[in-house]
C-alpha cells in the first residue's frame, strides 16, 4: 500500500514489459516520484478490491486496444456505462480484471466513493519495456496534468482530459 | 431426446487466454464423433528462449501464465539446477515451497470461489454469487488476499515475483516478515475449512470416468515441488524420464499439442489426480474433513474436483504457516556454481497438475533447446473424454441443462479456457 488509505490513490495497471500495456504502470511509478499517491499494479481484479476499498476517490490508469488512434486518451466516470466493458481494456480474463473487479466492487460496497478509469489507446502490446511515441506523448502529457493539478481526482479535471 | 441428433459446440471464445472450441455429435445418446481445440495461436516460448542465457529461463517461462507463475519460475529453476549440477539446501527449498503454497492459494480459491462456485448455484458468474452468497466471496477474497500477501513478501509481488532466480532467491525475506504472516495463515486455514464444508453442500453431478491418474510423489510430504513421478497404474520413475513415458502430439483440429502416454493413453494431472495418489501425506484432520465433505480417495467424479481443489487450499494454509514458523532467513539466498554444458529436466506440481520443463544449455549457459509441457496440454485430451461422457450421461437434459453442464465440465479443470465465463453455444439438430 502505498498510501494512507484516507487518501485518494492512482493505479496505473499494466505489464511493464509488454510495450505499450505498460503506460499504466510507468504513469503511476512518474506520479510516485512527484508525490502522489499512486502504485503499479498488474490488475488481478482481487487485488484492485484491496487497493481502491474504503478511499475517498481512486484513478486507475490502463492500456486500451484498438480504440481509436494510439495515445489517444479516453475518461470512464460511469463506470455501469456499457462504453466502458466495451472498451477493450488489455487484460487477462484468466482471472478477475478490472471490469469484473468493478462489478464486484459494486455489489460487495469495496468501491471507492468516486472512481475514475483512464483508458490509453496503445499501438505495440510485443516484448519490451519502451512505450511507442504516441503512448510516450500521451503518458507525459497525463502525467504532467495530474501532477500539476491542485486536485487530481477532481471530476472536472478529469471529464476535461477525454470523454469516453 | 435419446432419439434425436443433437450437435454440440462451444464456438470460438472471446475473451479467454486460450481460444478453444468444443464440437460434439450425439446420435441416440451416444456421442459418435467430437473434438476438443484450441486454436490460439502458438506463442512460441521455447524457441524464443534459445540462444538466451540459462537465468532468463524462469523469468520468460514465467510470463506463461499469470496465475502460475511460480509453477514455471520453479520448473526451469530446477530443470537448470539439473542442468549444471548446482545443489539447492533444504532452507531454501522450503522457501520454494512456502511460495509455492501461495500460488496454491491464490489460484485454487479464485477458481473454487469465484469461477466454479456458480455453476453449481445455478448463476452465472461472481458477480451474482456475491449478491446471493456475499459471505462465500468475502471468504475467498480473503483467503486469496493472505496468498497474494504470501507471494508479495517472498516474491517481491504478488503476481510475476521478480525475487526468485536459479539457485533460489536474490534477498531471502526476513523472519520477522515471514512470521508475520503465520497469524493470517491460521485464519485462511479456517477461513477454508468453512468453505469446504459449504462446498460440501452443493449437488454433485453423478458422473464417474476410468482416469489414469498421474502425479508426483514425495517420501514424506504432499507433493509440491518435489517427488518421483507416480500413476494409478503403477507407474513410479524419476523426472528426468518425464519424456520416456509421456509425449505430446499433434491432431489436425488442435493447435495446441495433446498429452499422452507413449502408448497413446490420455491421462489426468491435477488436484483430483494428487489427492488420490496422495491422500495418505496429508495431515489426518485434514483427510478427515475431505471424507466428511464427501471426497474420499479413489474419488473418480471430475465435478468433485472442486472438493480436491479446496482440500488443497486448506492443506497449503497449514504447510505454509508449518514453513512460516520454522523460517530462518537463508544466507545468501541463493547458491550458484560454475558453467558446464548440460540437459536438466524440471517438475513441480503447479495448481492445474504437473509441468515439465528440460533445457539444454551450452558451457556458456545459453540455451540451445527447451521444452516445456504444461498442465493443460495434458489433461487436453482427458477434457475431451469428460465431455463426450458428461454428454452421454446427462443426454436427456434438454439444451440448455446440458450445455451449462458441459462448461462445468471444463471448469472442472480449471484450463485457460476456464475463465470465459458461460461460453457454449448449443445448436440442436433433430432427427
């Protein structure tokens, strides 16, 4: 855990190693360094349960596939919107991901009062740790408008970045 | 319906780690042609591995599968430590199995809970059950948050472990840590104990099949990450003659490669096949509770499965808090020795069964040839038998019975395709 869970928090989901699906990952490790509470996580639904329960507010941050033009970033606020299971987050259905961990979220009451997804459309999901350019960009940008906000998890902030 | 022609097919599956497909014919009852396949395309592990250093094996392997990643990590671990002759203490070997009893938990109580749980509850997935049985799911959360806790302070994470290398761990954990843990572990021990008994109540379909159960056999202890090679019929041979008694083939509507004997007989790997290979290491008590929830050895109903699963978790909470207590940190974590040119095999009991890596490497470490069978390849044609036999027996259920039915049947193996929650699509043909 890496903060106070009176405090809001960001997990950025992914695997580093597979290119672009790791733009979860490396946002949330660039927001640590700035100071925000925030976590790398491979998104094992079960796990996002322990991390996002009981805090006032969360932002998971993961990759999306053929969702438009790479590093193009999409805002999920409601998350019973059937957009957001549409959108083709990168994930393993082996086990529990972030939609089902959501949906159980919501029956058990383990989610936070306000939860944010930000979906960024990838281009290369292969072996290795670089992002491709356009992910690279849209990281940098997010990263930067996240950690110079007053708030981050301010609704308003977020519906600006793109809607879903 | 035992005069009408029915065919049954699971169509191509969305959103599983493994796109497979079941297609059956019955005629009068009885099954006259069917095939189980997946059709994913291959990922090519083994020959990427290749011309790498012999440490990149478990790392790589690993990546197979994110629910068991240990089961690879451990694997190659051993096959190279085979390879070149390096000795593992027993510290740091119980380290192995104590990591291993979290996998154990991790998996086994997502799958009994969260995935197989429904079907016998008549829902559709775990979002339903915990609206009709929240306690059950809060359970299993729990019980799998103590095994991701496991994982997290021996592997680093709690999912792909980034502390284990060949010859043991980079930095062993400390006491302090590991006996933290022993409270949460007594807890998840009776956390499962009670799921166990609410498993027990759940209506088993009645199905027997004549499996040839194969596992791995300890002197002392239930199998996790060591032992012979043992079968229902006697078979009982060191790992290293693995590819002497059992192969892979191809079969023209697969992709993936079935298992089989060298004789071509289809066998089972997995939890029922160690609890009945195996019955007699576990702790009496725990014996006990599985025979009074209706799982006693020599157990041949596929669906009871669930029950050997969950015996398991109760077994891997008592190990690890045995191992917890008993922990001394060791120092280094790791042993290693010099190059040398060689062929290593490697065998641990991962949760869906045994897998079975062999490298060979050349006198600088990299790998000139690996070869690895996993689980699910194993119990591949087995499936297929369980379901033309789940068909056969339950042909009188109208359609949509049988094809719930026929998804529990593969969920009983837990596969990769086990995760496509309620998948068959059922198209009837009458006669």
């Amino acid at each position: 855990m890496s903060s106070a869970p009176d405090s809001g928090i960001v997990i950025g989901v992914g695997q580093a190693e597979r290119q672009d699906d790791g733009v979860g990952p490396y946002v949330a490790r660039a927001l640590k360094q700035r100071g925000l509470p925030a976590v790398a996580h491979e998104g094992e639904g079960s796990g996002l349960l322990e991390l996002w329960q009981f805090r006032p507010a969360c932002i998971v941050i993961d990759a999306l596939s053929g969702a438009g033009p790479p590093g193009r970033l999409r805002v999920f606020a409601d998350l019973e919107d059937p957009a957001f299971r549409r959108a083709a987050f990168v994930h393993s259905t082996h086990r529990l991901g972030l939609p089902e961990a959501v949906a159980l979220g919501r029956t058990l009451g383990r989610l936070p009062d306000r939860l944010a997804v930000i979906g960024i459309t990838g281009a290369a999901f292969g072996f290795g740790s670089a992002l491709s350019p356009p992910v690279a960009t849209a990281a940098e940008g997010l990263i930067e408008t996240l950690a110079g906000a007053k708030d981050a998890f301010d609704e308003d902030l977020l519906a600006g970045l793109g809607g879903a | 319906m035992s005069d009408s022609t029915r065919t049954i097919s699971v169509e191509a599956l969305a959103r599983v780690e493994g796109e497979g497909r079941f297609k059956v014919r019955l005629e009068g009852g009885k099954v006259v042609r069917s095939e189980f396949s997946i059709f994913e395309p291959p990922r090519y592990f083994e020959g990427l591995l290749r011309g790498r250093s012999y440490q990149d094996a478990p790392d790589v392997t690993s990546r197979i599968c994110g629910i068991c990643p240990i089961a690879y990590i451990m694997g190659a671990s051993q096959a190279m430590e085979d390879a070149l002759g390096w000795q593992v203490p027993r510290p740091i070997a119980d380290l192995r199995r104590l990591i291993y009893c979290g996998e154990w938990i991790q998996s086994h109580v997502l799958h009994t809970h969260l995935l197989h749980a429904p079907d016998f509850l008549g829902l559709q997935d775990s979002i339903q059950l915990a609206q009709s049985n929240r306690g059950l799911v809060e359970n299993g959360l729990a019980a799998k948050k103590t095994g991701n806790l496991l994982m997290e302070v021996i592997g680093g994470r709690s999912v792909h472990p980034v502390n284990t290398r060949v010859g043991g761990f980079y930095r062993a954990p400390s006491a302090d840590d590991v006996q933290a843990l022993i409270p949460e572990l007594e807890r998840g021990e009776a956390l499962s104990v009670a799921a166990l008994e609410a498993f027990a109540g759940f209506d088993f379909p009645d199905l027997e099949m004549d499996y040839l159960f194969v596992a791995l056999r300890h002197e002392t202890d239930y199998p996790i990450t060591e032992g012979r090679i043992v079968s229902s019929s006697g078979l009982d041979i060191e790992v290293a003659a693995f590819p002497a008694h059992f192969e892979e083939h191809q079969v023209p509507h697969s992709n993936a490669l079935q298992g089989a004997t060298l004789d071509g007989e289809p066998y089972l790997v997995g939890p029922l096949a160690r609890f009945n290979l195996n019955a007699d290491r576990l702790p009496a008590d725990i014996l006990a509770l599985a025979e009074k929830a209706g799982l006693a050895p020599g157990c041949r109903n596929p669906f009871k499965s669930l029950l050997a699963r969950q015996v398991e978790v109760i077994y891997a909470f008592r190990e690890a808090a045995r191992l917890a207590r008993a922990y001394t940190p060791p120092e280094p974590g790791f042993v290693e020795g010099p190059l040398r040119a060689g062929t290593g095999h490697g065998i641990t009991e991962a949760p869906r069964g045994i897998c079975y890596h062999r490298y060979e490497i050349a006198e600088d470490g990299a790998i000139l040839a690996a070869t690895i069978v996993p689980p699910t390849s194993q119990n591949q044609r087995q499936i297929e038998l369980d379901l033309v036999g789940t068909v056969e027996r339950f042909h009188d259920l109208d359609d949509d019975a049988l094809q719930w039915r026929c998804e529990q049947a593969i969920r009983n193996y837990d596969p990769c395709i086990s995760c496509a929650t309620h998948f068959l699509k059922l198209d009837v043909e009458r006669a």
